[in-house]
C-alpha cells in the first residue's frame, strides 16, 4: 500500500485544488479555505488549460473570492512544478502588485512541502530575482505589469490578474491603452500560437473594458460567477460532476451571504455592484433588456423539428476600427418559441458579405432571410435573389434601433425568447444586449429586433415563406 504522505504529495501534484488547500494554509497561517463549488470549478478550468484543452480562458469573479490567490500566486507555482521547463509570464495593472504576487510564489515554490512534492522543480540560483526566478530546467516565472516591458520574452502561458485599476473603469482613454498593451505586447508573447495559453482573471468594470472587448470575438472560453446567481448556473467541476446554482444563491455562503451582499450593494452603489460582483456592467441608461428575461435551453433542438429557421442580416457599411459589424443571428421557430442557433458577427467587405450569406444559408437551409434595406443590405437581397436565393427579403427599418426594440421587448420577457446555455457565441451576445442602448455596439440587439419584427408582420405565414413579401 502506498503510505498516507505519499498520497497526499500524489494528490497534491495532480490536483489543482488540493494545491490550493495546502497553499492556503501558508500564505494564510490560521486561516481556513473555503469550500465553495466554485473554488473546484474555477481550479478544474485551470487544469484544463495546463492539459492544452483551453487556449485562452477569461474568468469573471467579484473581489474577495481568491482570485489573485489563485491565479497569480498558486496556479504558476503548480504549473511550473509538474513542468518545471514551463515559461510563465504573470500581468498585473502595477508594479507593486505584481512584485507582491511574485515574492508570495516563490516563497510558496520554496517550502519543504513544495519541493517534496515537486522534486524535478530545482530553482536556477543565479537567476533568482523577486520579479524574476528560473527553474534549472530553463523554466521561469516573470512578474510585469500593464505598462512594463516584456520585450524579448516570450512564455508558454501568460496570466493576466486585473488588467485594469477601478479608479480608471471610466475612462476611455486608459480602456484603449489597456487593450493596445494587450493587442500589441502581451497576445504576441507566447513562444507557440499554437500551444500557449492565456488566462485573463479580473472583476468586471465596464462593458467596454478588455474583457467584454475580447469576449466579443467569441473565441475565448468564459468562466463568469456572478457573487448572486442571475440564473440557473451549471458549474463543471470535473470527474463528470457538476455543481448547480439556483437563482440568487451566492456564490460562497459561508463567506459573503446574501446579507453581506447587500450591504455591499448599499455602500457601492447598484451599478458598481451589478458590474464588480455580478460581472455585468451597463453603462448609465442602459439595459433596457434584461438578460433573466430570456428562457435557457440545454441545447438547440434539430435543425428538422423546428417549424421554420429564420436569418436576420445586419450589415454594416465599412469594416474598421470604429465602424459596426456586419450580423447575421440565425433562429428557430418552434410554437411560441423563438430560439437562438448562432451568430455570424465579422467586420468584412462587401463581397466577403455576399459570400457568408450563402455559406450560413448552406449550412442552416433558412425558410427566410430578412435583410434590412439600408447600407450594404440594398445590395445583398438583389444579388442572392439574381443567383437564386429566392427566400431573401428586405425588411425596411422603421424609426430608431431604440425604438424598434422596445416594441418587441414584451416577447423576451414574456419568455418566447430562447438562448441556449452554453455557446461560443453567447458570452458577447449577451454582453451587448445587457449594455444596449449606451453600448458600444447594438448589431446583434438590432438584428434580434428585426427577426421578431418579422414574425409579426407574417406571423401566419412566416412558416410558409413563399408568400412573404419585401
């Protein structure tokens, strides 16, 4: 049989979480952790990103919930110590906090438990600065900050623990330089695109911070524990086991209850609350939609069983920098149901457009394409019908994007609306939606608007597309 301390030192270097229990325990003397679930999902969301599964993860979660802990602190200490060639470069918004971070890990990387349970990790003496410590294995653990140089070094994983100071949420000014720094310094540091990771950790500040600007490719992996559950949260942790939170549970009990939450809530205010502790930021005047309007399903039904498939086309004029993008959201009808199945959301020319739309109107088989006749939309609906795409129509806009979505709001709180409850696409849909109309972008909100304008106008007939006219 195996002794008792040597599975403990086992479990310790396979297990994520059982790091962190006994890294607790000396970066906090006297000090329990916590037990919460989200504690196992957030470490076994980590572990995958260790194994090469997840490339780039975001992990949204209120202050005082040991995310910096985590993160910056016993996260690069496990890595390197199952792998001790790995280069890992640690981001945090100051100088001083990332120095902080740093010395706790190396400290942590030096105790006798540590190096009994990593004892390939043997830390290169001549490189042993406090920002800066290698492995003799060529691994190392750099600490910068948003502003300092990393020029010259490249990693295997990057962590970036709160990109972005709170005093700065409402600037927009320090919001372009964070996502310039990110954009032009940090995403090319990764000595492999094609293995390296990116974790990004942080409380939510502002919809347009780095966060909600990276969630809006879709292709980043989001982790969002909102302090109060918003709605019915499955949280994976693992071994096929899940944990399920129900409306209104907070995310550690034992720690910060509902009590506790809403004291905080009195003392900060609800638009810092709903943004720091429930990751869902709106600017002043915004969301005119609320997001626990919309019904979950577990999944989209077969593209067979629904009634009719609808595309809802929102194109822009010219792609850039500042400039809209061009939306298509494809739905399904079912009953009273109107369910979300993707969304096409690119900057793209004119006939980059045209060559979407048949490709998601080959993939989909949509009963009807709506296209909004204004900008490049004049366009597209003659050019599919010229080459025999007979189900595109226009459908003029009518007054303002606000105006339009206010009258078929009472469908998406009356629940006709769907969403499914995981997609790659709903972290920046929903995102938008939540921000509409004081966002940056209203694509998706507008053509979600269109599509159910377009079911009032044909409702007895949208299921037999032939006869709707535009």
């Amino acid at each position: 049989m195996i002794p008792n301390d040597d599975v403990y030192r086992i479990l310790i270097h396979s297990r994520l979480r059982a790091f962190l229990g006994r890294s607790f325990r000396s970066l906090n003397p006297g000090k329990q952790l916590s037990d919460a679930y989200y504690l196992r999902g957030l470490c076994h969301a980590l572990e995958r990103v260790e194994r090469g599964e997840i490339q780039r993860l975001i992990i949204e979660v209120a202050p005082r919930h040991l995310k910096s802990t985590i993160a910056s602190i016993v996260y690069p200490a496990w890595v390197i110590g199952r792998d001790p060639t790995k280069r890992v470069v640690c981001v945090s918004y100051s100088n001083d906090l990332a120095q902080s971070f740093s010395y706790k890990c190396r400290s942590l990387m030096q105790e006798p438990l540590y190096k009994s349970c990593f004892p390939a990790m043997q830390f290169d003496q001549g490189k042993n600065a406090v920002t800066e410590f290698h492995t003799l294995q060529k691994g190392f653990r750099l600490a910068t900050s948003m502003q300092g140089g990393i020029t010259g070094k490249g990693g295997d994983l990057v962590v970036i623990d709160d990109p972005m100071k709170a005093q700065d949420t409402y600037s927009e000014a320090a919001r372009d330089a964070v996502f310039e720094t990110y954009q032009t310094t940090i995403a090319t540091r990764l000595d492999d695109q094609k293995t390296g990771a990116i974790v990004i950790v942080g409380q939510r500040l502002h919809e347009d911070d780095l966060l909600g600007r990276l969630k809006q490719s879709g292709t980043w992996e989001v982790l969002s524990y909102p302090a109060l559950a918003i709605e019915e949260q499955i949280i994976d942790l693992g071994d096929d086991m899940v944990f399920i939170r129900q409306p209104n549970d907070p995310l550690d009990p034992r720690r910060i209850g509902r009590e506790e939450l809403e004291k905080i809530r009195a003392e900060i205010g609800n638009l810092a609350f709903e943004a720091e502790y429930q990751q869902r930021p709106v600017l002043p005047g915004g969301n005119l939609i609320k997001l626990e309007w919309f019904k979950a399903i577990d999944q989209p039904l077969e593209r067979a069983q629904y009634e009719a498939v609808i595309q809802s086309w929102d194109t822009a004029a010219v792609p850039g920098e500042s400039n809209d993008y061009t939306v298509c959201t494809t739905w399904g009808i079912i009953g009273p149901h109107v369910d979300l199945l993707d969304v096409f959301r690119k900057q793209l020319l004119y006939p980059e457009i045209l060559q979407s739309a048949l490709v998601l109107r080959e993939k989909w088989k949509p009963n009807l394409i709506v296209i909004e006749k204004a900008v490049t939309g004049l366009s597209l609906k003659p050019d599919l019908n010229r080459i025999g795409v007979l189900e595109a129509f226009w459908l003029p806009p009518e007054k303002g994007k606000v105006e339009r979505m206010i009258a078929q709001s009472a469908k998406i709180e009356g629940g006709q609306v769907r969403l499914p409850k995981a997609a790659h696409f709903l972290e920046a849909f929903k995102a938008e939606v939540a921000a509409f109309p004081k966002g940056k972008y209203d694509d998706q909100v507008d053509s979600m608007s269109q599509v159910l304008r377009a079911l009032d106008i044909r409702h007895h007939t949208i299921r037999h597309c032939s006869r709707f006219k535009g």
